[in-house]
C-alpha cells in the first residue's frame, strides 16, 4: 500500500457498486420506499469518497489514513441496508417458497424450522451456535487489521477481495428478495426473543433492532467467513488453518439459528471459494494497470515539466 497512488483497485468496485445502485433506484423508483432519500445518499457517499481520495496525501493523519482505506468497510452496513430496500424491482414479492422447496427436497423437511427446534431448550448447544453466528461480525474486520497492522502492503488487496464477495452477495440480494428463516412467523419470533445465554441474546438485540428484511440468498456471513479464512491462510500461514473451523460452525448456525434456508450455505460457500481467486486475479490486473496508467501519466508531466522549462529558458 503506497501513499503516491490516489486511486486502488476497491476505489473502483465501490463506485461501480453505486452507479449499479444509482440506475437500479432510478428505475424502479416506484417500488423503492424513500427512493429519492437512497438516491441522493448514493450521491452525497461518492462525492466524498471523492474527496478522500483526493486529499490524501503523504501528510495526512493516522485517522485520514485509516478512513481512506477503510471506508468500504464502514459503507458495508448502510450498503446491505438498501439491498433489503430496493430487492423488489425484479420480483414484487418474496420467492423464499422456491427455496423452500429445495430445502425440502433435499431433506423430507425444512431444516431452518426444525435443527434449531430440536435443541430449543438445551442452552450450551444454542450457545455454542449463536456464538458463531456471531464470530462473523469479528472474523473479517479481524483479519483485516491483521493485515492492515502487521501486513500493510497486502491491505490493499485483502479489502479488495472483501469488497468483492461482498457486493457479489448484495447484487443477488437486490436481485432475489429471499428473506430466509425469518419468513415463517414462528421463526422471526424467535430470532427476537430474548432467552437462553448471553450470545443468544446479543442476535436477539441485534434482530430487534434491525430492519433488514429479505437478504438470505446467498449466506453472506458463510461466504465472507471463507474468504476471511482463506486470506488469514494466505497472509499469516497456520492462522487460516486454525481459523476453519469457524466458517464450518457458521455454516450449520446459519440454518440452526434460523436465519437461513440450507440452499443459501451451499451458494455462501460456492460465493466463498468461488469468488476469493477470481477476485485475485481482479485486483492483480486492476492494480496493474492503474500502476501503468500513473507511471505513464507521471512521465507526462514531467515531459511537460521540461518542455516548458525550455521554452521559459
């Protein structure tokens, strides 16, 4: 990570992402409650990442610094907001009784109602299940400042991958309004009840207190906790292997929580390993040409530089 470059590869996949965003609202306006408000965010968000890429510089603070490289994680949660608001431009209703049909075809049952039923009142089980539920929400910032304190160079790339599983997750949410468990009454009861052990309750404050609605397919918590795991394994050796088993918990809390049909694990981890070298091979020639196109425009102004020493002498 230089601080002569102005522009990086991620730079790119978020503005990407909200002109996407931008024309979606745009066109299906009607069907998006606050439409002009989101349009208008998308708007105001860009300008000033704009400006923090323009004024940052070799002077700049700890804290620009930090914000310059790290906003698309800040933009994460008010991003996924909107997928859960404009997801029903392509279908006006939720398809989730399509995803429950392959759920019941592959089980006799629906997984999302019954794993987490059948351990209802047996708290260290629940606990263990809800604690990596919510593992998720340490894992892939964790990571990152792993990565950003100790392996600053790779930081670059890391967010890059990130932001790509990411908004590869979001776009098929703005495309298929899945709500996931939470689409049968009992279940959102349940995903807000207080009750059972600490972690169990923090989901439940975290679910109380949250509008997002319709953003179960794929699981971005299986997906992203792959990718998390395989950079640790990249950046830091052993760290992924130690790390592995959590993206394996948070696959079966994902349906023993009831927050997830079992088709959205088997996508979140298609999402995870699918999408993690492809990203790579993204960010390689991305940054590539931005280093070429930086280089190229360095050495014009520097012929201009001269040019125009030699006239004035």
């Amino acid at each position: 990570m230089t601080r002569q470059t102005k522009i990086h590869s991620f730079d790119l996949l978020v503005f990407i992402y909200i002109l996407i965003n931008i024309v979606l609202i745009a066109v299906g306006s009607s069907r998006i409650n606050g439409a002009g408000y989101h349009l208008g965010a998308f708007v105001i968000i860009s300008i000033l990442i704009y400006v923090l890429i323009k004024g940052y510089n070799e002077k700049s603070g700890k804290i620009i610094t930090f914000l310059r490289y790290w906003y698309p994680f800040i933009l994460f949660g008010y991003f996924f907001e909107v997928t859960t608001i404009a997801n029903k431009v392509f279908f006006p209703e939720f398809i989730d009784p399509f995803f429950m049909k392959i759920d019941q075809w592959m089980f006799g049952y629906q997984p999302v109602v019954e794993w987490g039923l059948r351990y209802e009142n047996n708290v260290f089980v629940q606990e263990i299940l809800y604690f990596a539920y919510f593992t998720y929400y340490i894992l892939f910032p964790g990571v990152g400042l792993l990565v950003y304190f100790k392996k600053r160079e790779s930081f670059v790339k890391y967010t890059f991958t990130v932001v790509f599983s990411f908004y590869a997750c979001y776009l098929t949410y703005l495309i298929l309004p899945v709500v996931g468990g939470r689409y049968f009454p009992e279940l959102a009861e349940i995903a807000t009840t207080y009750k059972g052990g600490p972690f169990r309750h923090i989901m439940a404050f975290i679910y109380t207190h949250s509008n997002h609605f319709g953003s179960a397919f794929p699981s971005s918590h299986v997906a992203l906790a792959i990718t998390a795991t395989i950079a640790a394994g990249h950046y830091f050796g052993k760290l992924g292997y130690y790390l592995s088993p959590i993206p394996i918990l948070i696959m079966i809390a994902t349906v023993f929580c009831h927050y997830h049909y079992f088709i959205d694990v088997i996508f979140g981890v298609i999402y995870g390993v699918g999408l993690y070298y492809p990203a790579v091979k993204l960010y390689e020639k991305l940054e590539n040409n931005i280093q070429n196109r930086m280089k190229s425009s360095n050495k014009q102004r520097k012929w201009s530089y001269e040019q125009n020493a030699k006239t004035v002498q």
